[in-house]
C-alpha cells in the first residue's frame, strides 16, 4: 500500500503542517504535487487544484495524484502563478520551493485567498517586508532541518499589515515568539550565513557591512536565551 507520509520530507511535512482545514487551496508550483496530495489524503483541503508554470512538473503531478489516487479531489492546472486561478476558488494557496522575490511577484495578483503558506528558499527579509507592507499579517511560522540545510514556512492572513523590526524580517516574528524546538538551531545556522558574508566581505562605506554586523549581535542576543546552547 502507498503510503504518501513516506513521500513527504521534511520541508514539505513543514508546509503542511501550516495548512488550516479549507474547503479549496491551490497549490501553485506544485512539482511533484506530493503536498497537495498529503492534503486531500488527509482530508484537510477537500478540492485541490495542483498548478504548475511548466508542463513537465504538472504531468509527474498527474502521475503523483493517479499513483495515489486523489484524481477526484486534485485537478492539474498549467497556470503562470494566479492566471489561471478565478477569484475566490481557492480558500488557500501554497507558494513553496521558490525564492522570496518569486513569491512575492505571485503574490501581486493572487485571487482572493484568505490563507497563504509560503516558503521561500531564499530572500525572507524581502518576503516579511512584502507581507507587512502589503496587508498581511504573519500568524504562524514553522522551522524544519532538511539534509544539511534549514527551512522557515508562513501561514500569512489578510490583515492590516504589521511593523516588523530588522530581525523579526529575517527571523521569523512568530518563530521568535513561540521559539519552538529547532529555533534556537536555526539562529545559530543563520548566524554562521552573516559570518562567512562578514568574513568574505570587504571593508564598504555603504553601510551593508554595518548592517551585517547589527544582525550578528542581534542574533547572539536570542541565542543568549539559549539555555541548551
Ligand atoms: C523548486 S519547485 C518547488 C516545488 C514544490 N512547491 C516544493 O516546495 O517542493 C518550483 C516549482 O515552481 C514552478 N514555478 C516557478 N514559477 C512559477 C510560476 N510563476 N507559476 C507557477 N509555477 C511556477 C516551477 O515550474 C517548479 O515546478
């Protein structure tokens, strides 16, 4: 018997945790579709559409959903970000695997969502900052370890925006707040990403190197709450 956990690594486990039960989601650049089809196993989305800008990833998601056979509850759609998507078909949409920029371009034309889980591989200030200036609010944040590599999610709402500060941008506002088992792992991954820039860095007067150096030691003061570090 097929068993779509197994399927699931880490980062993609993460992304699904962050899903709230909804009636529809979209799941755009879906790949392999092996998240939209935990979610409608799982019963948590009952209708499902898998969309994809590439031919080549939407037919392994055709394949992925006949294998575990979700055909009834997730369609296949080719569909530049929201294109193809109509206004209010969607209840949730997930934006996964791409960087921060990416997503929030996709976001630019996004249909009337009230929930989105976004993980971005790259570029978290821009995306936080996006989101804050933009109406959303950040209601929930997960951390995941994958391989050698560390991944941050976000459950995003409709809301009024929010003032994030320099670190929460990068960060993660929630994931500050809750601190959950792996935050304090994370800090410390993301501690040695500014170090190595620091290092590789040569002396500038634009004002990036001090900036660089302000997140060092803001990040060595949350790790200072560290009681296992
Ligand atoms: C790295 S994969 C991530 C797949 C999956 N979401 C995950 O997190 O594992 C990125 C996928 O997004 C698709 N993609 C990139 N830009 C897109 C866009 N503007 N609209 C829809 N799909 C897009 C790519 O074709 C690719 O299949």
């Amino acid at each position: 018997m097929l068993n779509i956990e197994k399927s699931l690594t880490p980062r993609l486990r993460m992304i699904a945790s962050l899903v709230p039960e909804c009636e529809s989601l979209c799941d755009i650049g879906t790949d392999h579709a092996y998240v939209a089809i935990y979610l409608a196993k799982k019963g948590i989305a009952k209708k499902i559409i898998a969309a994809d800008i590439k031919k080549g990833p939407l037919m392994q998601a055709e394949k992925n959903i006949a294998l575990f056979e979700v055909d009834s509850k997730v369609e296949t759609r080719l569909s530049n970000g929201f294109e193809k998507i109509s206004v209010g078909e969607a209840e949730c949409a997930i934006i996964a695997g791409m960087g921060g920029e990416t997503i929030a371009e996709i976001l630019e034309n996004e249909k009337g969502c009230r929930y989105f889980v976004l993980q971005m591989q790259t570029a978290h200030k821009y995306l936080r900052e996006y989101l804050s200036s933009h109406g959303y609010v950040i209601c929930d944040e997960a951390v995941c370890k994958e391989d050698r590599k560390m991944y941050t999610a976000i459950l995003a709402m409709r809301g009024e925006g929010q003032n994030l500060s320099e670190t929460e941008k990068e960060i993660g506002p929630v994931l500050i707040k809750k601190r959950p088992p792996l935050f304090y792992d994370y800090v410390r991954y993301r501690l040695y990403e500014i170090e190595t820039i620091l290092k590789n860095m040569k002396d500038s007067t634009s004002g990036k190197k001090e900036h660089f150096i302000y997140l060092k030691e803001e990040y060595e003061k949350l790790l200072k709450d560290d009681t296992n570090g």
